[in-house]
C-alpha cells in the first residue's frame, strides 16, 4: 500500500539505518545528496548498498535518494538490488532524466523498481506533466527549498509563495494517473502542533503523506492522514447507497445528491482507512 510517512536518513550514518527501519515510519528513504558532504559520497553510497543487500525491511519501503549529474548513474548500479522499492532523483527538470534511469533500472538486479523525480527548479515545474508521464513514475515530490531558492521567494515566511508549484504538481499527478505527491519536508521538528497544522493545511491542497526528517514528524503526519472514523462512517454510506442505487446516481441521507466525483472522493477515504487501520475489525 502506499506510504503516509517517508523518513529520511543521511547515508553516511549506517548506525541510523536499522533504527529508521524500525521507526514505524511506513518507507525510508536512505540519502545520498544532500545529507551527505562531498568527501563522503562514496563512503556513504558503500554503505547504503551493503546495507540493503543484508537487510530484510519487512513491510517498510526502502528507498535511495541518488545524487543528480555525474554521481546519478553509479549511484543507482551501486544501491540496485531487488529488497529495493525504488529511487528518487532529485532536481528532475525534464522528462529525458527519468527515461535515462528507467533504462539503467531495466538492466540492473532490481528491473522492477519504482521511481519517484523531486521538483526543484522552475523549469521542472512547468515540465511537471510529461515527468508525471515519464516511465516507473511512482509520485512526483516538490524539493521546496531548492525550488524557493531558485524562485527566489520566501517561502518559509509567505504561506502562498509556492502555492502556484504545489498545485500544478498535485494537477500533474492527477492528469498522468499516478499517486499523489506527498508533502515535503519541514525543518520543523520541535514545534509539533505547528508542524501538524502545516501538514494540514498541505493535506488541503491535495498532498497525500509527508516526507519526514525527524522521527518526532512521523506520528503528527499521519495523524493528519487518518480519517476519523465518523468520516470513514460517511463514505462507506455513501458507496454503499451509490452501489444500491438503479442508475449512476443516489441520494445520501440528508437528502443530496450522490454521483461519481461525490464517489470518488468517499473511495479515497475508504483507502486511506484501509491504509492506516481506522474502522477494520
């Protein structure tokens, strides 16, 4: 099932490993750029892939957040090995990236790996659309820092700078049949209630899950992608009254009109319930 929460961990601290996996985040994303100082790449790329290749995850997805440029390429030979879930490819401004990792994917020892292309520069985000199209496309992800920097705005303190970007890769997603995007990261981990309301707010937008840097985000943000169980209540009525009824359309019980758009929003709450637990036996 799709992940609600994604933890990342610097590659080049291979004690944080098991630790991570353990977190009861639902994938880990072991990182390989930024987290990870330039004399420390190899170091760190060496690690993550003896890591991967002697750990049984379980349930938990495991990703790698590879290096952009030259370091790409012998980053994704090095961590490929079939426990692998997939890559993130960060600072992805072009549909012809993703296609270079989809065809080194295809002839290494993970051939059905997932990928998943981090938004960070303008250039991506008006090309959103054909990377969302882009084979192995698992979910696209806004990197909102790069991306403000390269904007130039301040998103931090202005809360629609980078609303344009965040809606048209929600919109992209939805127009290439893929998962949502999940919110980026904050840096904020102390502030929980703040975080939290954050997550919210993205939630809105039409964001499903949040990628994490510190174990204390992991149970905020899912929290904020649980249903409660009276909503969960209310769409099963929904389906339920849509499924009995003659024609395409029903009635719910206050008297509006159920249709498919009504439908589909009632099923995604249905999954995420399925997801997370809420009103199962």
């Amino acid at each position: 099932m799709r992940p609600l929460t994604y933890l990342y961990v610097p590659g080049d601290v291979p004690r944080r490993f098991d630790k991570a996996l353990s977190s009861g985040a639902d994938a880990i994303v072991l990182d390989l750029e930024d987290a990870v100082a330039l004399d420390r790449k190899d170091e760190a790329r060496a690690a993550v892939a003896s890591w991967i290749a002697a750990t049984d995850p379980g349930r938990v997805q495991v990703w790698v957040r590879v290096n952009p440029g030259a370091l790409q390429d012998n980053d994704i030979r090095a961590v490929a090995h079939p426990r692998l879930t997939g890559i993130w490819l960060p600072k992805v401004g072009s549909a012809a990236e993703v296609e270079r990792a989809d065809r080194l994917l295809a002839r290494s020892a993970c051939p059905e790996a997932e990928l998943s292309a981090l938004i960070e520069t303008a250039a991506g985000v008006f090309d959103a659309l054909p990377i969302a199209r882009a084979p192995r496309m698992s979910f696209l992800q806004l990197g909102e820092v790069d991306l403000a920097s390269d904007l130039g705005v301040a998103a931090e303190r202005a809360d629609t700078a980078l609303l344009f970007a965040r809606s048209r890769i929600v919109a992209a997603s939805v127009a290439a049949g893929i998962a949502p995007p999940p919110a980026a990261v904050s840096r904020n981990f102390r502030d929980l209630d703040e975080f939290r309301s954050d997550t919210g707010k993205l939630a809105d937008l039409g964001f499903v899950g949040r990628v994490c840097i510190h174990p204390a985000q992991l149970e905020p943000a899912r929290t904020v992608f649980t249903p409660a169980p009276a909503d969960v209540a209310a769409a099963r009525a929904v389906l339920d009254a849509l499924d009995a009824a003659e024609s395409g359309v029903a009635l719910d019980d206050r008297g509006f009109l159920i249709d498919e758009a009504v439908a589909r929003q009632a099923r995604a709450v249905a999954e995420r319930a399925a997801l997370t637990g809420v009103g199962t036996p």
